[in-house]
C-alpha cells in the first residue's frame, strides 16, 4: 500500500479520543436488547415490541410483536411539535426554480396521497412502482405508500422502458407513479413515453399516476391513467396510519447491478427505521439546524435511508436537487451549497473525480463555509479524491465520512460517526463498524486473517437494517448471501484491516486479479493510477494470461488537456510499477473518454472484463451509456 494512503489524519483539531465510540461498539454487541431498545424508544410505536431480535441465519426479525407506522414517525411526530413550521425539503429545480415543503405542508400532501392510493384500490402489501424525476412529489408518493402499508418500488427515472418493465413485473406493480417528463441538462425528456412502451409488458399494472412537471402533451389512457393534481383536488385531507408489524416490507429496491442481473431486495419496517434512525445521527450528526443535502438519487439506497427516511425521521431540512451536477455550469452544486447554507453534504467518489476534472476553479467561485461534515457513498474513494474533497470542499476543516454499506444493509455499516466521537480518519478508509455492526475480514475457511491482509468482509451478527429476502427469489438470497460462510452475512467485498483495526474496503470480490499467485485488489491499482496527475479516473481488470493467470489490463480516463501517447503510456505503467510493485504492472494500458458505468455512476468492471475477453455482455439493464462500451471495444481492436 503506498505511504500516502496510510497518511493519519489527526483531523480534530484539539479533539482528544475519549473511547465513547468503541465503548459503544462493545455495548451494542454485548446487550443488542438493551442497546436497541434505548434508541428505538425515541420513535413512536403504536405497540411496543416483545423481543428485540430473533430468528437464524437467513432470517431474522426485528422488534418482533411491535407495531408502528414508518410515515408516522417522519411526519406526524413532527407536525405535533414546533417543527410544524419547518422546512421538512426545499427543492430546487434544474432550471433554478425553489419550493420549500413544510413539515405540516409535506404531512398534508402524504395523507392526501394516501387517499389517492387508497381510492385507486391500493392496499396493505400491494407494490407501488414509483418512476419519477427528482421532485418532492417522489418523496410524498414514498410516504404516502408506506403510510397506507403498501410497498414501494423505486425505479430510478433513467431506466429504459425494459428496465422498468422487468422490474414492475417483478415486484408485480398495482400502480406506477411518473411524471410527464423530466429536465435532463436542459432538455426536456418524455418519461410518460418510456411508462407507455413499458406497460405494453407488464399486466400486473391497473392505474398509473401522472404528475405534470413539464406540462407536456401526453398520451393518457382513460381508465388507467390519471393526473395526480386531478386526484389531490378531490381527496380527503387526513389519511389513518396503517398500523403494520414491525416486520411488514417497507419497500423493495432493485441493487445496482454492478456484479450481475441486479437483486430486488426486501427491507423491513421497524427494524429499516431505527438502522436509519440510529446511523443518521451517528454519521451525520444530524442537528435541528442543519441542511442535508445528500447528491443520490431517491431511486438508490442512499436516496431512501438518506435523503428521505433518515433526515425526515429527525425532523432535519433535506435538499433534493433535480438536475444534473455540472448543469448548466461546473459550479452547480457548488452554488447549491452556497444559496441555502448546506452544512451536511454527501456524494459519491464518480462526482468528485468528475469535478477534480473540472479543476478547483470552479469551486472557488462560491462561499462554502456553511459545510461542517462531508460524506461519501457507493464506492471506495481514492486517497487522491478524498483529499481534493478535503481540502477544495471542506476547506480542511470538515471530517469526510467514508460511509460503507450496501442496499442489503439498509443503513450504513462502516463510517466514522463523529454524531458519537470523531476518530482520527485514515484517507480511503472507511474506519470502524458502528455500534451494533460485527463485521470481520476472514479467509476462505472463514478464519479471521492477520492485520494489512485481505479478505472477505462479513457481517457475523444480524444488523437492523438487514435485508430480509429477495422478493421472488429465496433460493438466491440463500446462495448470494449466506451460503458461502453459513450463519453469516457475506457482502461479496473484499477488505483488510490495519493494525490500528481501521477497515479498508479493496474492491468486490469478485474483480480481484490474480497475477502470478498473487491476489491483487482492484481498488489500490487504481487509486495509484489516479493519484498521476494526468489520471482523471481508471479501472482495472484482469484478463487470461497463460503463464502468469491474468494479466492486468487497465483504462484510464485523463483530466481535461490531457492528451493520449504512447510516452505517457509507458510512463503510467513506470508509475505503477514504482508505486505498488512490479506484480502490478499493467500489460495494457487503453485510453477512453469515459467508463463503462452503472445509473447510479459504479464503474462495471465486469462489462471490462468481457469485453476484453470476447465473453457475451451479460445483463446491460443499469449500464449508464452504452457509448461508453462502444469507446471500450475500439480501444481494445485497436491496441491489439
Ligand atoms: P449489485 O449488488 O447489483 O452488483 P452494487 O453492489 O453496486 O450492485 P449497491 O448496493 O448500490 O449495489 O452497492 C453496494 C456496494 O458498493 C458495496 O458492496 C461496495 O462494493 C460498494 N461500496 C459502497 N460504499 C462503499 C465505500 N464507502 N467504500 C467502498 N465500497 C463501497
Ligand atoms: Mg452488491
């Protein structure tokens, strides 16, 4: 591992470690009971749980016996309080237009909402597919789902008409929530279009509900689609909760599809929204006076845990953004941050690089000071990255928390929690498990490994954000998740702690190359190739090699000026050879201008892998541009 990426960060200036977090850690493992009966006891339960956590591997359940309502506790908890008059979401438009929803406003839309799905036949456990721009009114149908105990399925609006019809069907929609259209980068974008040509397939379907964003002119089918301010004009203002056992699905929500056809993963109610409760306070030490603003999409985990759920369980101000990040400038968000004074602000390492990119001037424009703590998601950050972030973002003087976790697990998993005690943080690692979270990096017998060495990360103990199923298929959830080490959760990563226990996270498990007997970690390569100062973003696989097993094969996206040569070919492969050691030293080295992504901005190491090999592409469903495979493929024909 290079020095620089081992770099301590005694970032708290004056902040002496107290133990209060690892005091907390070994509580919450010790006396689950106790430790999760206190935390939960801050939300409302229409009646109390028997039992905390029960069941085996694969399943378990959380405050069994209990009931409560998931709406409920983000809303009406608040509307009885003076946060009535708070800011529960302020939006922005990408053409710059604001709207700002009360809590008693946003209460109000919800249950009215939910009279709207309870008049279109929705009932208790029937799914919801919401396909929708980033509005508040993706928000509203969210809650107003769970409030009425149906389950919501968000389908991230950049799905194509089959991506969104596999995943109706799937889930079995009763309704499909949409809009008109939609602003992408100033162009206006018929979603209604996209819902039409997907509900050719999808029999499940009986209504769908349109909110007019655009004001485009649309095909409504009578009988089956109405408009949604049609249906609010007429509906009855106070919607009851349903009561529903802590158990009962919440929602289902499709993974990202980074490794393979992506899963529809099943999340609880009670034991969902305490996971989120807890972690929101503990990683974003989220205060009454803060504006989160979290950059996902609320069609992603993130977007649910923390830009919906986790803040409005706190009664804090989240902000939701519609556009795109660099429209119609660089400085978008950076202006965002300034105009409303955004103290908590979360992206994904794929923005970051992006604006590095760009260059700092664009960020210098603006008055960042408001910003207290940065976050980052979805992926491991490279030490390069993370510092630009630190020191163009945060001015040296904001803690970024590196937040690990999955859609499986519902909340975060991984993170330093200055919410509880700020660690001193190492760049590129994710630091400690929370409290509660037991997570180990083991061999292939499952035996712990020994300090700086990979392994698998697992997670020995039920959590209470844990998934509980994928919808439809059992058998999958058995062998994805528990089968590889039974009784254990397997998150299919590869990580290594250090000697100080700090956690690392190296990469999926299934990308590692292996070079001649040794097992290489995608992540360190491509953190070395980004730390280059020509590098904007790499990704590296392995390919076939007869001799040595795979050979590593990497491309590479340069930052803007920067030209491809064969000279600065050979220079980068110097530069890996120097900095990670000779095993590492790419054979070929492919100039691109962008990366095979998922929608929600993951490198598809696997689409890479194919490709270089000839193999059929595999599930494409959640490939963001398929441009970016097209670029990849004439690199390869013609380097070779
Ligand atoms: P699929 O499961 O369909 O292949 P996916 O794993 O990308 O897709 P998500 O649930 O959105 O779907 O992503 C979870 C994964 O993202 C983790 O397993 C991990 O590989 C990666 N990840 C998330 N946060 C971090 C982080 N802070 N550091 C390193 N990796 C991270
Ligand atoms: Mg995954």
């Amino acid at each position: 591992m290079a020095e620089e990426t081992k770099t301590v960060l005694p970032l708290a200036k004056g902040v002496v470690p107290t133990g209060k977090l690892h005091e907390m850690r070994k509580r919450a493992l010790e006396d689950p009971e106790g430790f999760w009966s206190e935390i939960a006891s801050e939300l409302y339960w229409k009646k109390g749980w028997d039992k905390v956590v029960e069941g085996e591997p694969p399943y378990f359940k959380w405050f069994v016996g209990g009931k409560t309502n998931l709406a409920y506790n983000a809303l009406d908890r608040h509307v009885k309080t003076w946060r009535k008059n708070k800011a529960a979401i302020i939006w922005e438009g990408e053409p710059g237009e604001t709207r700002v929803l009360t809590y008693y406003q946003l209460w109000k839309e919800v249950n009215k909402f939910a009279n709207v799905l309870r008049d279109l036949g929705v009932k208790k456990g029937d799914r919801v597919t919401i396909y929708m721009p980033m509005v508040p009114e993706a928000a509203i149908a969210m809650l107003a789902t769970v409030r009425i105990g149906a389950i919501h399925s968000v389908v991230f609006s950049g799905f194509s008409a089959k991506g969104l019809a596999e995943r109706i069907n799937d889930a079995q929609a009763k309704v499909v929530i949409t809009a008109d259209g939609m602003y992408r980068r100033g162009k206006k974008l018929n979603l209604k279009e996209i819902v039409d040509k997907a509900l050719q397939e999808t029999p499940s379907v009986e209504s769908v509900v349109v909110y007019n964003r655009l004001g485009l002119d649309i095909n409504m089918e009578e009988g089956r689609d109405y408009w949604w301010n049609d249906l609010m004009e007429g509906a009855e203002t106070y919607a009851e909760p349903e009561w529903v056992e802590s158990e009962h699905p919440s929602f289902i929500l499709y993974t990202s599809g980074t490794t393979g056809k992506p899963k529809g993963i099943i999340h609880d109610t009670a034991g969902y929204m305490v996971g989120v409760y807890a972690t929101m306070k503990w990683v974003f030490d989220i205060k009454d006076e803060d504006i989160h603003w979290c950059t996902a999409d609320v069609g992603w985990i993130t977007g649910h845990s923390y830009v919906v759920y986790g803040p409005l369980l706190h009664g804090a101000t989240t902000l939701m953004y519609e556009g795109a990040p660099d429209y119609p400038k660089p400085d978008r968000w950076w202006s965002i941050i300034e105009k409303y004074g955004v103290s908590i602000f979360c992206t994904a390492p794929t923005a970051i690089r992006m604006f590095m990119r760009y260059g700092e001037k664009w960020v210098e424009r603006h008055d960042l000071s408001s910003l207290r703590i940065l976050g980052s998601v979805g992926e491991p950050i490279n030490p390069e990255a993370w510092w630009w972030y630190f020191k163009h973002i945060g001015k040296e003087k904001c803690p970024i928390v590196d937040t690990w976790w999955q859609t499986e697990t519902g909340h975060i998993m991984i993170s330093p929690a200055p919410g509880i005690e700020l660690v001193p943080l190492k760049p590129g690692s994710a630091t400690f498990p929370l409290p509660g979270v037991d997570a180990d990096v083991v061999d292939d017998n499952g035996n712990p490994v020994p300090p700086n060495t990979r392994g698998y990360l697992v997670i020995k103990k039920p959590w209470p954000g844990m998934l509980h199923g994928v919808w439809g298929d059992p058998e999958r959830y058995k062998r994805t998740y528990w089968s590889k080490f039974p009784g254990w959760y397997f998150t299919g990563d590869y990580a290594m702690k250090d000697e100080d226990g700090y956690f690392w996270i190296l990469g999926r498990a299934d990308d590692v190359i292996k070079v001649a007997g040794h097992r290489l970690g995608t992540m360190e390569i491509e953190s070395a190739f980004v730390a280059h100062p020509a590098v904007a973003e790499a990704a590296v696989v392995g390919k076939p090699h007869p001799v040595k097993g795979e050979s590593i094969v990497a491309f590479i996206v340069l930052k803007e000026g920067q030209q491809p040569s064969d000279e600065l070919r050979e220079e980068l492969r110097k530069w890996i050879r120097e900095t990670i050691g000779p095993v590492a030293t790419p054979d070929e080295i492919h100039f691109v201008t962008k990366l095979p992504k998922t929608r929600s901005g993951k490198i598809m190491r696997r689409v890479l892998r194919a490709v270089i090999s000839g193999k059929e592409l595999g599930d494409l469903s959640t490939l963001e541009d398929e441009a970016s495979v097209e670029e990849v493929k004439r690199a390869v024909a013609q380097l070779r």
